[in-house]
C-alpha cells in the first residue's frame, strides 16, 4: 500500500477512572487474549502498510512491552516497520505532547524520511476492522484532501464525545460539529482515523505549529473544512470506542456475541497480538461455564456466566462470577461472589468476598490484598 501509518496511543482518558491508573487506554486487555491496540495495527498490516509510527505518552510503559517486538504483526521487515516515538527532551523542544497534532509534529521527520504519497493516521484505542486500501481508493476517485472514516451510531446513543458529521450527496463534509451536546437520531460521526497526502500534512503541520495550535481535529481538520476538500467514508461493519468504564465493559461484552467473535477471529482478515507462552485454560471438577470468554493461564474451580475472563486468572472453589470481566493475573479466594464488575489486574480477592455492580453500570474493584498470606 502507498502509505504509511501513524497510531495515536498516548491520551489518558479520565472516563476510564482506575483502569487507566497504571496503563494507557490502547493498552487496555480486550476479549480475553487482545489489547486494544492490536485492532488499529492489525488492520494496518492486513492493508500491507508496511511502515507504522505509534505515538505513545500517558502511562505507555505496558504498552511499549507489548510492542516490543514488531514480528506480532509482521512489520519485521527490511523496508518499513514498526517504530514506537515517546516524548524526547532535545535542545529545541522540551514539551510532552501538547495534543494530537502537535504528537505528529514532535516527530515531523517520521514523515519527512517516509517516501509512500500517503498517511493513515489511526487511535488506538478504537475496536475495528478495515481494509485501508479501500478507504484510499475513494480518496484517490474523489480527489479527496483528506477522507474520515465515518460510523453511523444508532439510537439514543451518547454523541457528547464525538465528532458529528454532515455530508453532501457526493459524500463531501459540510459540517464537522465537534462533542455536541445532543443531536439528531442515528448521527454519522468520526471514527478518528483518516486519510491524507503526506505532504499536504506536513504543511499543515508545520502551519499550526507556528501558530501554536495543536489539536488535530480542532485545528487542522474542522478550521480547513471550507477550505480544503474533505469526504467522508463509512464504515459499515463493527466499531467501538473505548473512552469510558461503560464503553470498555461494553465493548468486552460485545465478544460474548457468536456473531461478533466470528467476524473478528474466524473472517479474514485476522487480528494479530502478542502470544504469550501458556498452558490451555484448566476447569477442575465443579466447574461449570456458561457463555463467556476464558483465556490461557486459567483454572477454574467456580461458576462463571456471561464474562470475560483474561490470562492467568485463579478462580476458586464455590465461585460465582457473573456479567463481569475479570483481568490479567487476578486470584479469587473461595466462596467469592462477583456481579457487573471489572476486577483490575494482579488484584487478590479475599475468599468469602461480595462485589455487586448496577447493571449498566459495572464496579471496578481494587483490591490489594496479600495472597500468600492468607
């Protein structure tokens, strides 16, 4: 593919609460064995983008491990690869990133040494498949300076946090209403990833630096929106963004559905993520599962329904664990009953616990107790 790609990884969303205490949001564990990330670049090296920037910031140092080696995805390669940027303290910035576009800018000459004519830039913390040559194909027929990829929400649903869009017949943007308060039924809204030429980003990078203006969207995107041509292309199939407890437990969820897990891990093409070195989930005697996701590492001893259940994770003797996601590394002491929460990772719960969430509404339970002590 003509293009390179660019991974915005680094925010810190204060909807996710404690989830994000210790981990980035694209490093968040999705469907039992994923992490969020690993949808933005499989997708990306599905489309044969064979060279990948990700820009990491907030609490990247889980996220960074689990890049540590580019062959998950295939981006092991002579020409191309992935390369992961930080914010670096040199003689003439000494600044973090002061947004999303001011991240891109901070490490201009990714794009500068790039030769392919084109740019993906993608968050990380979105759940989706797409063939990107698909999307570059419009951009290209519709002599496009910048495409979005655009989802269609239903119903009733929260648009304060995204970007609504309104397109004319030929799909071109008209308006570009950033986190509205209320809108219309089924709103067309950013995905947050986009297609544009590199050079022409380079320049508009370049122009709002000088301007100190250092958003993306706000200030590339929706200020040349009269100016520069931008079209929209709709995503049809599944996409969530995780930017909130409700949205991540949500989203977790959705992998529950047959027809969901299908479409990501059985329909080319595939989504890729870094193996660990485990046994198979073991189930004692008494144990008994119904509808849920249980990743390598696991014994389980209890009863679980309707639940994600991630690596390493002890379940007891005489557990109930129902409608909740349980992560990485977490021990349930016996007699332990957990409802509607998210149980955060390496967490120890004493036996004899009792943790009940609202239904919509998940619990997120910390608990730092000593397991071998007891």
């Amino acid at each position: 593919m003509r293009a390179i790609g660019i991974v915005l990884a680094g925010g810190n969303a204060s909807r996710m609460k404690e989830l994000t205490n210790k981990r980035a949001v694209a490093a968040m564990p999705i469907a039992g064995s994923y992490r969020a990330v690993d949808f933005a670049l499989s997708s990306l090296a599905n489309s044969r983008v064979q060279k990948v920037a990700v820009l990491t910031q907030y609490n990247s140092r889980s996220l960074n491990e689990h890049m540590s080696s580019s062959k998950w995805w295939d981006f092991g390669r002579k020409q191309g690869g992935l390369y992961v940027f930080t914010p670096t303290i040199t003689a003439d910035n000494s600044f973090w990133y002061r947004g999303t576009a001011d991240s891109i800018y901070q490490n201009i000459d990714f794009l500068r040494n790039s030769h392919e004519p084109y740019v993906v830039i993608t968050s990380g913390d979105i759940i989706y498949k797409l063939d990107f040559n698909k999307v570059l194909e419009e951009h290209i027929e519709n002599k496009a300076d910048i495409t979005i990829v655009c989802k269609r929400l239903g119903k009733h649903e929260d648009t304060s946090r995204y970007g609504i869009i309104t397109t004319a017949e030929d799909g071109r943007i008209t308006s570009f209403d950033e986190k509205p308060i209320g809108s219309e039924d089924e709103p067309l809204v950013s995905a947050g990833i986009y297609v544009i030429r590199r050079r022409q980003l380079i320049e508009m990078l370049e122009r709002a630096n000088e301007e100190e203006r250092y958003d993306l969207v706000r200030d590339i995107i929706i200020r040349f929106k009269d100016v520069k041509k931008i079209y929209a292309f709709e995503h049809k199939a599944y996409w969530r963004n995780i930017a909130s407890v409700n949205d991540y437990y949500d989203a977790n969820m959705d992998f529950l559905n047959h027809d969901i897990r299908d479409y990501f891990f059985r329909q080319y093409p595939d989504v890729y993520s870094k193996v660990d070195d485990l046994p198979p989930a073991k189930y004692n005697a008494g144990a008994e599962v119904r509808n849920s996701l249980i990743a390598s590492g696991t014994i389980v001893n209890g009863r679980i329904e309707n639940s994600v259940i991630f690596k390493q994770v002890y379940i007891g003797n005489n557990c109930t664990i129902r409608n909740s996601i349980i992560l990485n590394g977490v021990h349930i002491g016996d007699n332990t009953y957990i409802e509607n929460c998210i149980v955060e990772s390496k967490d120890t719960i004493k036996p004899g616990s009792n943790y009940t969430g609202q239904p919509g509404t998940p619990r997120i339970v910390l608990e730092r107790s000593d397991r071998y002590g007891m």
